[in-house]
C-alpha cells in the first residue's frame, strides 16, 4: 500500500485545523501547545473487518509519517464488541481511545451522554459543504457535530453470475421472483438460492421496508415495529426460509454466509459494501468479473434497504485533542477514501471523491452509490443503537421459526416502548 497519502496542501490544511482543535498546554497525553507542531499519542479504536483493518491500519501510519512527533496506537476492536466496551471505556476514563470509528446508529447516543468533543467549528463547517447530506446528518445531535463521517454504506443483492446463467434466471428484482430463481437454481445444481443472514437485526431492515414499514416515526413518537407492515416484514423473512428458497443460522451469521457464498454453496446473500473485498477472496470469485451486485429484492410494496456506515468521533475526555481531530480530517479526507474505495470498495463520503477516476472506475463503488441514494435514512435518535439488540432477538426467532412473525414483532415492539420512555 502506498505511504505517505495525504499532498502538500492537505498537511498544511491539517496543520491549520491542529492549531485550531488544540489547548494552551500540555496535558498528560502529550497535547500540542497552542501553534505548536503536533506530538503525543493518539489511540484510535477501528471496529474495520478482517478484510479490511490492515488497509487501514496503514492509512493511520502514514499520518504519523507525515507528523513524527505523533504516536497512532492503532487498536481493532470486534465490531460485535465494540459498543458496549467504547461506553464503558468512556464512562470510566480507563484507558479510553481518542478516536473511535463509530457504528453511524451510535453517534447521537454517545454525543447526549457528553462522551463526544464537538467537531471545531471550521471541521464542521466543511462537513456540512463537502460531504454527501444523508452522511453528515448521522454525526449531529441536538443541532451540533459531533463525528466526521468516514464510509457509508447499505444492502444489496450479492450473487454469483454463473449459477444464475447457468440456471436460466436474471438477478430477482422482487422477492417472488427470489423464490422462483432460487427453485430453478437448485433444479439446476442441488444448491440454496439465498444466504439469508438470521443474527443481525440490520438484515431485517430490508424487509420491513420493502412492507412499507418502519421501526419507528421519531417525529410522531410512535413505535411502529409491531404495526401491520411490521408484522407482514417479519413473514417475509421467515416465508423466504419456509418455501426453500433461503437457508439461515442463529449464531455466527457472518462467516457462515460469507463461507457459503464464496465455497457456491449458495447463489446469492444479502450484503454490503464492506464485504467486497472478502467475497473476491472465495474460490468462485478468483474472477472477480463473476461476482454480480443487484438491488435487494422488493417486497409487496417496494424495494428499500436502510443507510450505514461509520463515522470518526474524538472521546471528550481525549488528552490530545489536537491531534486527534487532525487525525480524524486526515483519515476522512479525499485521498484516504479515494484509496479506501479502490482497494476495499468502500464508498467516499466525500461528494467530489465520486469525481475521481479510482472511484469512477470501481464497480461496485458505481452500483452502490446509486443505492445509496435510495437508501432508507434512520432516525438519528440516542436510543438508535439500543433497538437493534432487542430487534435481533425477535427477528432470529421469526427467521428461525421459534416465533411466530405475529408474536415476534408484538415482543419487539414492547421492548421498543420501554427504551423509548413516553412512546406511543
């Protein structure tokens, strides 16, 4: 990987925002002085996957080449992990990062529990003229910014071009036509159409959306996980599984999708951006031209996948703001996402970063944007992150079939109501 990313003008521009982030002293973590050049450590928490943390591990190197007097303590934290232990590393000051790659669902929770320092006034006001809208909506709270965003991301439809050829059927644009694909893939070669992903709640969002439904309608108040599109969402789930066109998996739902994906045990599964470069990876994608990326099949109402991605936030309680708010505009610049889209086909959130030719000539950064723009915005709430692990519950239980969709969402929606105190 190429060193030293960042040109000329991006390490003045770095500089400039350094002086402006910084204190008038020196504090325990080796915080610049004021106009000072930029030393000390900075430990930056990475929840990227295994296909993707040595990229940017190396990304977070070139920053110290470029500023040898800072120190980047590059920690990667199990994304399944890292919630729960970044709000207790901030509540207890132990240890904690400066800089966390934030889950975008987290970001209001952490900012109204005071863990976040607000983005410098001149860092803010470039993400609000720079970046895409929908990205840098998800690092606000109450009016102010408190994380620069870094990817973002949704679902599509993964599939394999030759089981598809060979079988006769086109990539399915709803989930009927998933169905009878799937019945003509395993008359074909005895394997399963879909992976469909059973342990995370994110997966499920799809199909609630493709109902007409939502989890929630932050503006009203109102829990609507449990309504009639919820409900119908739920049954589409589980009735992909019941007719054979989908197998799924309670525990361990990543590497035994992914497995199965790339090994052509089954033809296609629901993912993300994210999991690109791990696809290519597998046996059946040494071509990497065999891997095909489609929209996520319609429900009965319409086609909906929900928006994601990560954003880079500096811990309130950092000793060396200055650097570390410098380090987050370094990792969220143009040349860092340009780099990140060509080698990972992650996507920019940078809206000129789409302009450059390494983004234009990436394939799935092209098929992904567009579905981006379609993508299903959540409500940027505090209690965003807390409903999924209730949601997973009942959602592993529908899929699974331990549940009936109709009691799934009842028990979904009255775990909702008692995190979101006051809800309808």
């Amino acid at each position: 990987m190429r060193r030293g990313i960042a040109a000329t003008a991006l390490v003045a521009t770095l500089a400039l925002a350094a002086t402006a982030c910084g204190g008038d002293t020196k504090g325990d973590g080796g915080e610049t002085k004021a106009g000072g050049e930029l030393s000390g450590t900075v430990t930056w928490w990475d929840t990227s996957n295994d296909a993707e943390k040595a990229s940017f591990q190396k990304i977070a190197e070139a920053f110290t080449a470029k500023h040898p007097k800072v120190t980047v303590k590059y920690v990667n934290v199990p994304y399944g992990d890292a919630q729960n232990k970044v709000k207790n590393a901030f509540s207890s000051g132990a240890d904690a990062p400066d800089v966390i790659r934030a889950d975008v669902g987290w970001v209001a929770d952490l900012a109204s529990l005071g863990y976040l320092d607000e983005v410098p006034a001149d860092q803010a006001k470039k993400v609000d003229a720079e970046f895409l809208p929908q990205a840098a909506a998800s690092g606000k709270f109450d009016g102010k910014t408190y994380a620069v965003p870094q990817v973002i991301d949704t679902l599509g439809l993964f599939y394999n071009k030759k089981m598809l050829a060979d079988a006769g059927v086109q990539p399915p644009k709803t989930l009927e036509e998933l169905k009878t694909a799937a019945a003509a893939i395993k008359a074909k070669s005895g394997k399963t159409g879909l992976y469909l992903r059973g342990d995370d709640s994110y997966w499920f969002l799809p199909f609630i959306y493709g109902e007409g439904g939502d989890l929630v309608d932050a503006k009203t108040k109102t829990v609507t996980v449990d309504n009639a599109a919820g409900v119908k969402g739920f049954k589409a789930a589980r009735d992909l599984v019941t007719s054979g066109a989908a197998v799924t998996n309670a525990t361990d739902g990543w590497t035994n999708m992914q497995t199965a994906f790339k090994s052509g045990e089954v033809a296609m599964m629901i993912n993300g951006p994210w999991a690109v470069a791990d696809s290519y990876a597998g046996e059946q994608f040494k071509d990497k031209s065999n891997l095909g990326v489609a929209a996520v099949p319609a429900g009965s109402v319409k086609a909906g996948a929900p928006q994601g991605g990560h954003d880079l936030a500096v811990y309130a309680g950092s000793k060396n703001t200055a650097a570390a708010h410098a380090f987050v505009e370094y990792m969220t610049s143009q040349e860092v996402q340009v780099q990140s889209a060509k080698e990972l086909s992650l996507l920019p959130t940078r809206t000129a970063a789409y302009e450059q030719p390494d983004v234009k000539n990436s394939e799935m950064v092209q098929f992904f944007k567009p579905a981006v723009d379609k993508a299903v915005e959540r409500a940027w709430i505090p209690e965003n992150g807390s409903l999924f692990e209730p949601l997973k519950v009942e959602y592993t239980k529908a899929v699974t079939g331990t549940s009936s969709p109709e009691d799934a969402a009842k028990a979904a929606g009255a775990e909702f109501r008692k995190i979101l105190k006051g809800w309808k």
